[in-house]
C-alpha cells in the first residue's frame, strides 16, 4: 500500500484522494496500483453506489505522472517506465468501463495523468480553479493516456491543437467543450461532496443543482482560427499555415510550436487521426501503450525532461531537430503493434 492516496468509503460512496501534495499529487506507479485494486474490490461490493475522486490537501488536482522516474528508467532501458504505463492504462481502462458513477473534482492543475483519471468518470466537476492541459510534447512525450480517444473527440480541431501546443484550459473551456460535465465554486465542493455521500443516487441533481457559471476563458475566440490554422495531420502543413496567416495569434502558435519536440508532434498527430478511428478505448490503451514502450527510450523524452524539468533552462535540443528529419519510417516503427507477450492488456 501507499500513502500517496487516501483511500475510504464512506457510506455508500467510495473515495480515492491523491495526497502526494509535494509533486502536485503526480501519479506513481503504487497509487495507480492501489487505485486500480480499490476499484476491482468496490466494483463487485454492493454496497457501494458511487466512486468519488479528489486530491487531499494543496493545489492541483493532479499534474501527471512521475516523470523523473520514466526518463531515468528510460535511460536504463525502460523496464520501470513500462511497468507504471501498464498499470497506469489498466488503471484508466477500469475508470472508463466502471459500471458505477464516478465523479471526478478537476480542481486546479489537471494535466496529463489527471486528465487520464478524470475524464473517464460520469461526471467531471470543474472550477475557476481548473488548468486542463496536455502538454506533453514539450518534453518529447505525447498525449497519452487515452488523449488519442478523448482529443481526438473534441469538436473541430481542438483536439489537435491543444496536442500540439499543451495549452491551458480553464474550467469554462472545459465545461463548453464537454471536458467537464459540470461547474461548481472551488468553496461549494466541500459542501457538495458531503451531499453525494448522503444522496448517492441524486448525483445528477446534486450537481446541478450547485452548477455555477465560471469565468469565461479565451479558447471560444479562437475557433475559427484553430480548424483553419490546425486543419491538417500533417505538421508541415500546420507550420506553413501558421508561417502564412500574418495574425498576432497565429504568431503566437508558431513560436510555441518552435519550442516542442517535432518527433512529438508528429507522434501527436498520428495518434489523434488512428485515435478517431479505433473500436473501443482497450485498442486506444493497447497502442498508446506501444507507442509509449518506444517513445520512453528516444532521444527526446530525455532531452526534454532535462530541459524542463531538471536543468530547466528551456533550451531543449531536439533528434531530429525538424520536421523534415521525422519520417514515416520512424513513426511507422513507434506505432507498430507490440509482440503477443508484451502488449498491453486490460487489468
């Protein structure tokens, strides 16, 4: 067991709290674990009606996973990166397919793993504290778990663009792009919690009832400008249309582009358009999966966690270093299925 999250039932409701306040409760592979374990064990309880999820204490909601231990297992070959991926993804498989309501409090920094254990459940409460992003190709990742299947489902070309460039959500583009089910006060939550404990089977009520309008966030500006600039799967054509608009806005996107891990964003872009298309989410996992095994030991995922999150200089130094150098041949080797005895499985 750990102690990185507080695991209760309380009444006819089951909690699971990250409580790992120090790293922004970023998921390990013992918390995906326990939680995965909680879950097999309440979903044959009767007595269990509902599933809650939460942090703890401090801000954040969950800023990911542990990425100081995948780029030093990928430095080593890998063995632990795919260890947690495995567990990890059977932990996001089991939210999605739960047969119980889950209802999941994206409140403050929700990013990367918190995405992949938040937008799973029935309901998904934002607040004005709600940052939303996948913002992995910064450091030479991608949007994993399930961002294939859920950016890929967003309207227009949202999807990719938020892939591409990791920008932040709040929690009303959350809510009007169906990220989040419902808004409610950050000072409401407590009060709203202690009312789905006791009404466990009023969920949908609770919720509304307490539903709040959040303040407006910029994404709704731009709309037009993200299906026309972000229109195609190939990241040439995105960079040319960013090159050619002549806008403020436009500029912007291309001079955050300039900084991310073309291997990513090509990676990124494969796997929104193959996301779109798969039968079910245990396909989406299976080759996110893949693609993680590969990605974890690449150049980049290195390069770039030790430009942003350990020497943080910001000035990562990208393999390949454009565009052009990323073929089809590598990608084509990063996306291929994995052998029988290695391929992921549901839990």
């Amino acid at each position: 067991m750990t102690n990185d999250v507080i695991i209760t039932t309380e009444g006819k409701v089951a909690r699971l709290r990250l409580n790992r306040p120090q790293a922004l409760h970023a998921l390990n592979t013992a918390m995906c674990a326990a939680m995965l374990e909680a879950l097999q064990r309440w979903e044959a309880d009767p007595a269990i009606e509902a599933v809650m999820i939460d942090h703890a204490e401090g801000r954040g909601f969950c800023a990911g996973g542990d990425i100081r231990m995948l780029a030093a297992s990928g430095a080593q070959g890998g063995d632990e990166a795919r260890g947690f991926f495995r567990t990890e993804y059977q932990l996001n498989h089991k939210l999605f397919t739960y047969a119980k309501p889950i209802v999941a409090f994206m409140d403050g920094i929700t990013m990367g793993g918190g995405v992949g254990i938040s937008q799973p459940a029935r309901f998904r409460v934002a607040t004005e504290n709600t940052r939303f992003a996948m913002p992995e190709s910064g450091i030479g990742l991608f949007p994993d778990v399930g961002g294939g299947w859920y950016l890929a489902r967003l309207p227009g070309r949202t999807g990719q663009y938020l892939a591409l460039t990791g920008a932040r959500l709040n929690g009303h583009d959350c809510l009007n792009l169906g990220l989040a089910t419902h808004a409610i006060a950050a000072d409401e939550l407590d009060i709203v919690k202690e009312l789905l404990i006791r009404y466990p089977r009023d969920i949908e009520t609770t919720l509304s009832d307490k539903n709040t309008l959040l303040p407006r966030g910029t994404l709704f500006d731009h709309l037009e400008a993200i299906d026309r600039l972000f229109a195609s799967d190939h990241l040439e054509d995105v960079l040319a249309a960013l090159d050619t608009d002549g806008g403020d806005w436009a500029a912007q996107q291309r001079a955050t582009l300039a900084t991310k891990s073309p291997q990513a964003m090509k990676v990124a872009l494969r796997q929104l358009k193959e996301g779109a298309t798969m039968p079910d989410f245990a396909a989406e996992m299976r080759q996110e999966f893949a693609i993680a095994a590969r990605v974890v030991v690449l150049p980049d995922f290195q390069e770039g966690v030790r430009a942003v999150i350990i020497d943080k200089d910001n000035a990562p130094k990208w393999n390949p270093a454009s565009p052009g150098g990323v073929t089809g041949a590598m990608l084509d080797a990063i996306f291929a299925p994995l052998p029988e005895g290695e391929a992921w499985t549901p839990a």
